[in-house]
C-alpha cells in the first residue's frame, strides 16, 4: 500500500509538467515506464478516419462506416527498452495497417483500433511461437481495469479460450492517445485462439449491429433486433451455398430449444459458464453484449464462444442481468421442461462461481500492488491532467485504489446475491427461471427504463422516440 501511495503523490507532480499530448518530456517519461508503451506512427501521419452511421427505423444502436485502413510502423517499449518493432510498412513483410474498430464506441473521441501486422508476432510476448497472429486490437478502455476483469472472469470460469490482454500506453504520430488495452480479438486460429475445423466449423455473433455488416442470417428465437453476422467464415471468402449452409444449421438447432431437445445440440456447461461469468460481472448491457456461438465442426455440439465488451460490466444490483431474461437462449432454455440448462447452470456456480470471485479479487489486489500499480496511476493522472473524456457509463472509473475497491466490493456482495438466489431454488422458489419481457422500454444498450423518460427507447424490438 505504501508504494502506491507514493507513487501517486509523484504522479501528481509529474502529470501537471505536461502541457499537451505532445510534450516531448511526456514521451520520455512514458517510454520510461513498467507499462509497455505502444507507438505507432503512420505513413505521412495519415489519421485513421470513419464516418458515423445510424441504425435504420425499427433497429438499435449507432455504428461507423468507411473505416480507413492506415499503414505504417509500430515499437513497443518498456523501460527504455525497446521489445517489439514491427519495421516500416511493406505489404505482406513488415508493419501493420491501423483502422478505427466498434460500433457505438466508434464515434467517441477516444477511438478503439484493430492492428493488422503483416508478418505474424505474439504482442504479448509469451514465450512460445505459437501465440503469433497478425491481428490484434487495442481496446479504449484501458483506464479501467473492467476489461481485464471480464477476460480474467472468462479464464477463471473454465472457457474454452478467452483472450489474453494487458494495459498499455498508447501514442500515434507523436501525439499521446491514453491508457488502452492491448487484446487478442476473437478470432480463429486453431494454435492459440478458437479452433474450429475450416470446412464444417463456423463462429457467428447474434448482432445488434448486423445492419452494418456485409452479411447475416436471422434467428427463430432471439429477439427481433439481432441477426446472425460471421467471425468466420470471413463473409469476404464464404461462398452463398455456405452462407445458406450455416444459416440452415442454426436455425434447425434453434428448434430444438423449443421442443425441450437442446441439450442433444447445445453444450449446456458451456452456456452455462458463460451466463455464470456473465452474471458475476452483472454486465447491464443486453443487446450489445457480443454473443458468440461456436461449432467446432459438423459432430459437435454449439458452444458459447468468449465473452467480449465489457464497458456496462459491475453495474447490476438486485437482479439477473438483462440476456437471463430476454434477447438470447437463455431464458427458453431455462423455461424449458427440460431442466439440463438450469441444473449445468446451479452446478457450475457451485463448483466455480466463488472460485470465480475469489481468484477475481486476488488478481485485482495483485495488480494494484505491483510494480507496474503506479505507473498507471500516473498514466490516470496524466488522462485527467490532458483532460481526456470520460464515459458517463462507466461508474468505476477513477484512481486505482477506487478501482480496486469498487470492483472488489462489487464482486464479494454479486457472488453473495446470487448464492441467495440458489439457495431460494433449492428451496422450492423458482428463483433461476425468468420469463421473456416484452411490455418494458429498454435504451439503446438493452437497459429497462421508464417508458416516460424522453430520448430513443426500444419497444418491442421497435425503436420509437419519446419526446418532453
């Protein structure tokens, strides 16, 4: 406790040195510290750029559109050091192309990117050559610790693969751009990602935002305002008897939910992993919550892919998050007469659930008393100093002890919430089962809220628009 507390009396003093994001001196001190700095610097400064696109009527949520994809070269340095140097930009030999990635967080100030490097590299240096990918992302939430909660939720939980990350600073073309985290996307990669055999598997997302994708599919049963986009196949590479192929198999697994066989077709451990994880992190966000599915090929079953996004994470009080009652599977498959769902889902809380919590707050506590706890208090310091914006969804944001506390605090009495609700199951309370709700307005994040409140509300999977 005692080294961070000095190191966020030094970070004071040395955030307020800096007069701008380009402040050579704050260069030097950022190269210097034990986060690894990502530089990245394009051909001619050329900035990744996007326009701003809206959903059209009846559909949720706000996307971008004409991303520009930018090459150039990047370092990564830690402590003087430089680890990682991607060389100048060649096609296909070396360097990287940078674009804007997300959806609603697109259109913010602070810009998430995906990296793509030309020639393959583990960015998270992990000793083994077979970590190495050429696509990565960096995130902007790295001034709160939930994305890395949420991906250590994933791994503590026993997920088939959950991506690896780290907090980084990042600067572009001499300009410092803040605290970011560094992540593997979800993608396919048989050595280190999800694996799935490349002519019988496939990895599809129920999307919010399909309205802004090339292609999709629509499901039977989850709610009217997602379809179904691709992972993988790349729908740059999948041919339309593929496309129909895929379509055609989840729609006809989908019907086994409603007739009570699912657990023939689905891995109930895996969706129920999944939502346990999900229910501990009490993420709000319904609709855009990234819900993958993954068949690995034509003889196995459709498992949950990785959890992703997790910006509405830590925030549910007093009840299941939004995906247990409406949207998803979910809430069919623990309405169904056939119980498999709800008891793989008791079963894993048990087995895991306050595995989940306790490793959680452990990892929590390790990261604030290491080495590296005050050189990213300093890096929050600099943000604030640099006035840099801050969501207003994000309650938890603000120095590294609040953080430590809030989310802490938040897991211990989330875990002891749901351990009440089990214990009312087993007591003959029907507890866990949650109806579909239909007669309730939702914001554009899947968020119930007063059908009066004015602003853009989803109805009935409608978007309508309530004024004063």
């Amino acid at each position: 406790m005692l080294v961070v507390s000095i190191g966020l009396s030094v970070c004071m003093s040395v955030a307020s040195a800096f007069i701008s994001a380009t402040d050579p001196e704050l260069s030097e001190t950022l190269e210097k510290m034990k986060i690894p700095l990502i530089v990245v610097n394009t051909i001619d400064g050329e900035e990744p750029t996007c326009d701003n696109i809206d959903a059209p009527p009846g559909m949720s949520g706000a996307g971008i559109t004409n991303a520009t994809k930018v090459p150039g070269e990047m370092q990564i340095i830690l402590e003087g050091d430089t680890l990682y140097d991607s060389g100048e930009y060649v096609s296909k030999e070396s360097g990287l192309t940078i674009k804007i990635r997300g959806n609603t967080s697109g259109r913010m100030p602070k810009k998430s990117y995906k990296l793509k490097l030309q020639k393959k590299a583990d960015l998270l240096f992990r000793g083994d050559k077979k970590y190495k990918d050429k696509e990565w992302v960096l995130l902007r939430s790295g001034s709160t610790l939930v994305t890395t909660i949420g991906n250590w939720a994933g791994e503590l939980i026993g997920q088939d693969w959950t991506p690896s990350c780290t907090h980084v600073n990042f600067m572009m073309n001499g300009e410092y751009r803040g605290l970011y985290v560094l992540c593997e996307p979800v993608s396919v990669n048989s050595d280190c990602r999800i694996s799935v055999d490349k002519k019988d598997g496939y990895v599809v997302e129920a999307d919010a935002y399909w309205w802004n994708e090339d292609l999709s599919f629509p499901s039977t049963l989850t709610s009217s305002n997602l379809k179904f986009t691709y992972k993988y196949p790349d729908p740059d590479d999948i041919t339309d008897e593929w496309h129909k192929a895929i379509a055609a198999d989840v729609v006809a697994q989908e019907a086994k939910i409603t007739d009570g066989t699912y657990d023939e077709a689905y891995d109930c451990e895996s969706f129920a992993k999944w939502l346990a994880a999900w229910e501990l992190l009490g993420n709000s966000d319904t609709s855009g919550a990234n819900m993958y599915i993954v068949k690995k090929d034509s003889e196995s079953k459709i498992c949950m892919g990785p959890m992703w996004d997790f910006d509405h994470a830590l925030k549910m009080e007093d009840d299941w998050i939004g995906i247990h009652y409406r949207s998803f599977y979910f809430h069919h498959m623990l309405a169904s007469s056939n119980d498999a769902f709800k008891k793989a889902f008791i079963d894993v809380w048990h087995k895991k659930g306050h595995e989940m919590a306790e490793g959680l707050i452990e990892r929590i506590n390790a990261f604030a008393d290491s080495q590296m706890a005050s050189d990213y208090q300093r890096s929050l310091d600099i943000e604030d100093e640099l006035q840099f914006p801050v969501d207003w969804w994000q309650p938890y944001r603000g120095s590294l002890e609040f953080m430590r506390a809030y989310s802490t605090d938040y897991l211990s009495r989330r875990a002891e919430w749901i351990d009440a609700k089990l214990i009312e199951e087993e007591n003959g309370v029907d507890s866990i089962n949650a109806s579909f709700i239909e007669d309730c307005d939702y914001d554009v994040f899947g968020c119930p809220i007063d059908a009066n409140v004015p602003g853009i509300h989803i109805r009935n999977g409608k978007k309508v628009y309530v004024s004063k």
